[in-house]
C-alpha cells in the first residue's frame, strides 16, 4: 500500500553530501506501494531531471517521485495545480489520510487525484470537511457510501459548498429533481454544474426547440441527462437529424427525451436508416432501446 508515514520518511531523509554527483539511492522495501512506477517514473528517466533542472531541490524530486508511484502524472498535475510547486509532502499526505479515513482506497486516488490535481493541495478544515458535511446532511449519504459518490464525481471534493453545491442542488429541487439518491450516486455531476452558465442555457435551448417551460421541466426529471449533454454536439446536430430526416414530432421527443443520449452516428442515423430501407415503423424508444438482436427482430416482423 502507498503510505504516507513511509514517503515522509524520504522527504526526511538525510542529503546527499555536496560532492556526490546523483540523487540518493531509494530502497524498493522503502517505497513498497500497490501503485506499481511506470519506466517514466524512475528518477533518472524523468523528463524533469534533465541537464536545464539540475538544480531542482531534492524535496522537489521527492515529490514528483511520491506522485509518480501513485501512478500521478506529474507533469499534468503541476501543469494544472501550480500550487503543487509550493506545497510539502506532508501536506500532500495529510490530504491522502483524510480520503482514506473517508473510505477511499488507495485505488481511487490516481483517477480524483488525476483528473483533479487541485484536491492535492486542498485545504482540509475549509475546503473537504465542509463538502463531506454536505453529503451528510443535504444528500443524505452515509459516511459508508462516500466513495461511490466521490469515484463517481471527483469534482465534488473541487467545489465550493456555499457558492457551488448548495445553489445548484436549490435549483435541481426547485425543477422537480428531489431524488437525492439519484442525485448522489447517479446524477451528481450536475452538482457540480454551474447553474446560471451550465443548466440554464441548456433548458432554454429546450425551449427553442418548441417545447414550454413545464415540457422542458417535465422531459429533465425524466431524464436528467439532458443538462449533461453539449447544446452544440448533441442538442443541434441530433434534434436537426430527427426534425429533417426523420421528419419526427415533438410528441415523441417529450415522450422520450432519451433520444438525445444515444450516439447520432451509430445509433440513430444507422438504425433510422435500415428502418427506412425496410419500410418499418417503429416507435422511437423502441427503435433505440432495443439490443441489436431485438432490432433485426422487430425489422423482420415488420417485414412479414
């Protein structure tokens, strides 16, 4: 297991003396980990240990090594967290032991601690406690599931309760979504959505559609994935296929709003096509929920 008490052990280690030309030796027993160091990772071969870095401290490496055996790519993390430059190895493992002590495995850390390097140099009584609180008492998660909903949206640990998590969770409520439990461990990531710049614009591109305030909000609570999707990727390029070459209705967009979640490429337009082709009818849902096997199934008796 990656321990923290081990890693401040080489940070406290002794250095090298003046005239010693390379980094000190590090025992393998001294930094058993379950994160096994990929080849890039290994100090010498560093892409940050060239001649132009000769003088970077040896807390420095140290650090980069600690990420590094945590299978962190360091060079992104520094890249998108500058105060990791500036920040201690105890700090950094002090953010470690409070997730563990929250139920993360040390399995979990390099996908959050990748994908958001700024929780690496969170500070723990201001920024973390106050996201768990939140957990506790406005999602009603239990202490025993913090992790699925922490794997399922590092950013939560990213956000700001007051200004971010808060407000939107007020909004989700007020449009209808008061499933906490889908909230929590499906839908989460529209906590962390800003409301005014991510899920506004998103509902009033509905309405542009044709639809009214209330088939909007109804079409969401259905399907919340809706405020996920890309008004430009999604929303446009699939509601112009199903208006002009499905030649569609609204009725059945409202009725099943899902439509928009399914690839337009080799979803929609494959399976819209082979139905033309085999002058079938089929219901929208059913032209898209169905297996490949229960499609050709449909297709043939559509046929007979």
């Amino acid at each position: 297991m990656f321990s923290p008490a081990r890693t401040i052990a080489l940070h406290s280690s002794p250095s090298p003396s003046p005239s010693s030309p390379t980094s000190p030796s590090i025992s393998k027993s001294n930094t058993t980990t379950n994160f096994i160091p990929k080849p890039k990772s290994l100090l010498q071969n560093h892409p940050l240990y060239t001649p132009t870095n000769e003088k970077l401290s040896l807390q420095f490496k140290e650090k980069i090594l600690s990420l590094e055996l945590m299978d962190i790519d360091s060079g992104k993390a520094l890249s998108q967290n500058p105060n990791l430059h500036t920040a201690t190895l105890e700090s950094i493992h002090s953010i470690i032991t409070f997730l563990l002590s929250k139920g993360l495995i040390h399995q979990d850390l390099p996908r959050i601690f990748g994908m958001c390097p700024k929780i690496l140099t969170s500070n723990i009584e201001t920024d973390l406690n106050p996201v768990f609180d939140f957990l506790i008492q406005d999602l009603k998660v239990p202490d025993y599931k913090f992790r699925k909903v922490i794997k399922k949206c590092p950013r939560l640990l990213t956000s700001s309760v007051k200004d971010q998590l808060k407000p939107a969770l007020f909004y989700l409520n007020r449009l209808g979504l008061r499933d906490l439990d889908a909230l929590a461990y499906h839908d989460c990531v529209l906590l962390v959505s800003n409301v005014e710049r991510t899920l506004i614009p998103k509902l009033r591109h509905l309405e542009s559609m044709g639809f009214s305030k209330e088939e909007v909000r109804c079409m969401v609570v259905r399907c919340p994935a809706l405020l996920t999707f890309s008004i430009e990727n999604s929303f446009k390029p699939k509601f112009e296929y199903f208006s002009v070459e499905m030649k569609g209705k609204l009725e059945e967009l409202k009725h099943f709003p899902q439509y928009f979640s399914f690839s337009l490429e080799n979803r929609i337009k494959v399976r819209h096509m082979e139905i033309v082709q085999n002058g079938v009818n089929l219901p929208l849902s059913l032209m898209l929920i169905s297996t490949d096997d229960e499609f050709r199934e449909l297709i043939a008796k559509g046929n007979k």
